[in-house]
C-alpha cells in the first residue's frame, strides 16, 4: 500500500466533489498549480490518472470512483477524533451543508442565516438544493443535514420531527369562490393549479415537500383529481402568485400561505375536502451523533422551527 500524504487526499477529495482544478484551489486556498502539483503526486503514487478532462469537467475515473468513499469517511472520521467535543459558537470557525427544498428555504433558512450569523459569525452555511443522491451525500459526508419529509429510512440516519404541515386549498380574494363554503360540485369544477416536480415521491431520495408533498397529502387525504386542470408550476410560491392574479385555485402548504398570502391578494378557501398534514423533520447521519457542532446547529433550527 503506498504511503499518501493526507494532505493529498483532501485535495483529491475537494476534486472528486468540484470537478474542476478551479474551484478546489478556491476552496482549499491553494493555487491552481498547487492543485495540479498534488494531483501529480496521487497519479504517482496510486498508478492510475485518476481524473480526465471530460466537457463538463474533470470526470473520475474507475479507480478514483472506488477509492473516494472510503477517503471521505476516513477524513471525517479524522476531523471528529480532532474536533473539539465542545463547540462555543462564538469563537467557531466551520462550515455546515444543509440539503433543503425551496419550501424550507423559503420559509426556515432565512431565519436561520441570520440567528447564526449574530450567535456564530465565524460559521458558514451552505445551502443545497434536495436531490436522488441525498443518502450517498449523508454517507460520504457530502451533506451535514437534512430538512425534508423521510420515510423508511436506513438504520444509520437519525431523524427529529420539526413540525406537521397542512395543506390548504386558496384563491384570489376577488374568486367567487372565496366568499362562504364551497359545496362539493361547485369545488369539483373550479379550474386549478397543480404543483408538480416533474417526478413522484420517492421518498428519502427526493425528500422535497415542494409539488411532492402536495402530491403524497392528496394520496393520504383521498381526494380525488376533480376539476380543470389548468396548468402545473414546480413550487408552492409561484402557485401563490399564479392564483392572485387569476380564477385558479391551489393547495399549497398553510404557512407558506399564511406568510406569502396577503400581498398576492389570495384568501384561503373553506373546502369540503379533509385537511391532511405531513411532518416534516430534520435528518443526519448515526456518525455524527457526537458532534457537538452539529448538535447546536439542530438545536437553532429546532428553536425557530417552534416560532413557526
């Protein structure tokens, strides 16, 4: 086995992520040429080229994709035997990944930046869109934390309800519709708005309670496909828009209409469908149970998750 430079590893690490000599030299502070220099080194030492320039970037080879989840483990495993098991946010210097949906970005996220930036302004947050690849982020380390609704999860994940979400049907103030309770032929035929993601719920790969969890509360909740459908959008706040300015009609998740309602004039309706609901929670890896890092940063978004 040849003898590797740990410091090698983490470059190749960065690289294996970016793929790109650019960005990695950005985020590990090194130049270019230093990056070029240590991929040399691994090349050397491993035997294998490791990475090809490819159109969209440098793409691993069958040697590079083998090696790299065992190097990300072995690195964080590295970074928590040195940590610190005591974090004192004000004095912190470190940077967490969040994987979250445009529903909590929107409605959790901003707040959090700003509780974290005033208790911890030396910790960066990094916020990224929620994809199919999420179980193999959490594992590699790629991902601190998770904000979704989950389902039949692995035994190595860890999970904590934040809150339960309902979903309420809305309208423009001005829709005939929003004036006293709809019966059910009168809702049966109102023209409206679906929110789609373009593929179904799946549950902890996709994960995202934006168009997904519409769909997954309308299979839980029995309501049939009744009425026009008139159109699709991807997120509960251009349904919101949509639906001020026109007769559509919508489901879309109650806070984010309870916070986004009043200045796209819509109104929410008294259907005579059931509510239903989904909890939504936090997700992170088993391995990461002692970071107490980590346990602080659960700890700020459960308190504004309460004030939700």
């Amino acid at each position: 086995m040849p003898e590797v430079d740990l410091n090698l590893l983490r470059v190749f690490d960065t690289l294996y992520e970016l793929r790109s000599v650019t960005r990695a030299a950005e985020r590990l502070g090194l130049t270019q040429s230093a990056i070029s220099h240590a991929l040399r080194r691994l090349r050397d030492a491993l035997d294998d080229p490791l990475f090809v320039r490819a159109p969209g970037g440098l793409q691993p080879t069958a040697r590079a994709a083998e090696i790299a989840p065992g190097i990300r483990e072995g690195l964080g495993q590295l970074r928590g035997a040195l940590s610190p098991t005591i974090f004192d946010p004000a004095t912190a210097s470190r940077r967490f990944t969040i994987a979250a949906g445009s529903y909590f970005c929107a409605l959790l996220v901003p707040s959090l930046i700003a509780a974290a930036r005033e208790a911890a302004p030396g910790i960066e947050l990094r916020v990224l869109p929620m994809g199919p690849d999420l179980l193999t982020e959490l594992d590699e380390n790629v991902v601190d934390l998770a904000l979704g609704a989950f389902t039949r999860m692995p035994a190595r994940l860890r999970t904590e309800p934040l809150f339960r979400e309902e979903m309420v049907w809305i309208a423009a103030a001005d829709n005939p519709l929003a004036h006293g309770p709809l019966d059910r032929e009168r809702f049966a035929a109102a023209p409206r708005l679906t929110i789609s993601v373009g593929r179904p719920f799946e549950a902890l790969k996709t994960a995202v309670p934006e168009g997904a969890l519409e769909r997954r509360l309308i299979a839980e909740t029995g309501e049939a496909a009744a009425g026009a459908d008139a159109g699709a959008v991807y997120d509960s706040l251009t349904a919101i828009a949509i639906v001020g300015r026109t007769d559509l009609i919508a489901r879309v998740p109650k806070r984010v209409a309870k916070r986004d309602g009043r200045p796209h004039n819509i109104v929410k309706l008294d259907t005579p469908d059931q509510a239903g609901g989904i909890d939504l929670m936090m997700l992170w890896h088993s391995k990461a149970d002692d970071d107490a890092g980590l346990a602080w940063l659960r700890g700020l978004i459960r308190e504004i998750a309460a004030g939700l």
